[in-house]
C-alpha cells in the first residue's frame, strides 16, 4: 500500500502580531497578506506532493502557527516537546490531536524544553540547537528517547539566531544550507557545507520535499547558487511570518504515513 507524504500546518490566527520575537525587532504584519502567504504556501507543499492537513486557528496563541516547534516525528514515535517559550506550549495539545492519527507519543516533560526548530534530522543523526528555547534537560531526555530507536543526539551551540534550523537545513544527500556564524558548526564538519550567500542570512531555512528545496523570496541570490549547483528550487514568500521570526520549516510538521493495515519498512522525506 502506497505511502503518503502528510504535513500538518495550522491556520494563522488573530493574535500573530503579539507574537514572540527574540532576534528581530516588532514590526507591522499584514496579517491578511500573512493567511494568503500560507495558503500558497499549502499549496506549494500539494504541488510537491504533499497532503497538507490544516487544524484550525489558535487566535489566543500567537505563535501557533508555527507548528513545527511542538513536535518531532520520527518513523516510529512523535516526540511532543515542551517549547522554551511558556506562552507557547498551550500549541501542543491540538498537533499531538492531529498526529495521534499517525503515531504514537513520547513526551519532553518539565524541566525540560525543547523547540522543534532546534531539531535537525540528518539520517539517523539529530543535531539539536542549545539556544534560548531548548535546554540541557530537554537535549538529554530527547537523546535518550531517540536512542531507543538507534538514533544518536549530538547537540549544537546556536549563538546568533533564534533556532538551529534558522542557521542550518539538510538538503539533499550529505549536503547542509548552511549560515555558519550564527552556530557552533564543528559537529557537522563531516558534511557537505552549500553556504547561504553573505546577504541572505536567513536562507539557511529551506524546506526540502520530494528532493525540491523550496528557498524564501528574500534569497534570489542563495536560490540561483542551489540551483547552479544542480538542486531543483521553488520560491515561496514567506515575508509575513519572517516578521515573526518564522522561516519555511517552521509552519509545518512533515512525515511519511501509511494505512494502519499496511506493514513494511518506513522511511522519512527529510
Ligand atoms: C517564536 O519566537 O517562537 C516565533 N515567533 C517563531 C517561531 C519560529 N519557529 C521555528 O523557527 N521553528
């Protein structure tokens, strides 16, 4: 039985502007600009052959769009995390709801949090950001989980942006889109470094489904580089929600599903 690509994203809701900011200074978002933006961004994820299922806005929770934070599906357990920021961790309860039809759980519990964006899957290796979101508790208890399932943990200093993946996303293969200055990059030397061009800092966040990097609007210049360097590219504009310190990954929790009566081996799209 076929597999299926699924990505849950979640509506944006009333509250986006009170959102938290730890690296950008408050600006005005166009929050209709912001729903449209997402819609195409949905439908960007279709045309790469993604089934996007969309859960309701959260208009108390600012930052719930931003579903990618409270969750880390890996083939055999969805990892729900306790996110850094108190204000967001009311997120989880309705993407555990959702991906409840996908997998089964463990949990990060208190004292320690731990953000989705500061989870980078490469294989069976997960490099996970120390930054302002995710602490040392919240490393070692998502290590050990992951463990179970011949996985290995290694964590990384983030020192100038808000998560690992705003600095660094997996492309294809052994290759990393990479802004090196913003994060401790000793522990990934062993990979292939595409680095962002010098003016576009935050192209470091691309989304990788179905072998097609999807880079933000703002990096014309780190797009043209991929593509020189043989990688198939789309543009999505995200402009909005970057004001809220949102890049592509953030705004969706990407896995493969399959019927509950299919049996087989299972593999991860990124
Ligand atoms: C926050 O500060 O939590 C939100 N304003 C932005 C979260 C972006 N999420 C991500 O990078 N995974």
């Amino acid at each position: 039985m076929a597999e299926r690509i699924v990505a849950i994203t979640r509506e944006i809701g009333a509250a986006l502007a009170n959102c938290e900011l730890t690296f950008l200074e408050r600006e005005s978002i166009d929050l209709a600009r912001a729903r449209e933006q997402h819609a195409a961004y949905r439908g960007a994820l279709e045309a790469a052959g993604v089934e996007v299922e969309v859960l309701p806005p959260e208009d108390d929770l600012p930052d719930a769009v931003f579903v990618e934070d409270t969750a880390v599906v890996l083939d055999e357990i969805a990892i729900l995390t306790r996110p850094g920021a108190a204000s967001r961790r009311a997120e989880v309860s309705t993407v555990a709801a959702a991906i409840a039809r996908h997998r089964r759980f463990a949990k990060i519990v208190e004292p320690g949090t731990i953000d989705g964006g500061d989870v980078l899957r490469v294989g069976r290796d997960f490099f996970v950001g120390r930054s302002s979101r995710t602490n040392a508790e919240g490393f070692a208890q998502f290590a050990a989980i992951v463990q179970e399932f011949g996985c290995r943990a290694t964590a990384i200093d983030v020192t100038g942006c808000l998560h690992l993946k705003s600095a660094v996303t997996a492309l294809l293969d052994d290759n990393l889109l990479i802004h090196p200055a913003w994060i401790d990059a000793s522990a990934l030397r062993r990979f292939r470094f595409v680095e962002v061009d010098s003016e576009e800092p935050f192209a470091a966040n691309a989304l990788v489904v179905n072998g097609i990097v999807h880079v933000s609007a703002r990096s014309p210049r780190t797009r043209a580089k991929l593509e020189s360097l043989g990688f198939a590219t789309r543009t999505i504009d995200n402009s909005e929600l970057e004001k809220a310190e949102g890049g592509l990954t953030c705004s969706s929790l990407i896995f493969t599903s399959r019927d509950p009566d299919d049996s087989g081996s299972r593999t991860e799209p990124r």
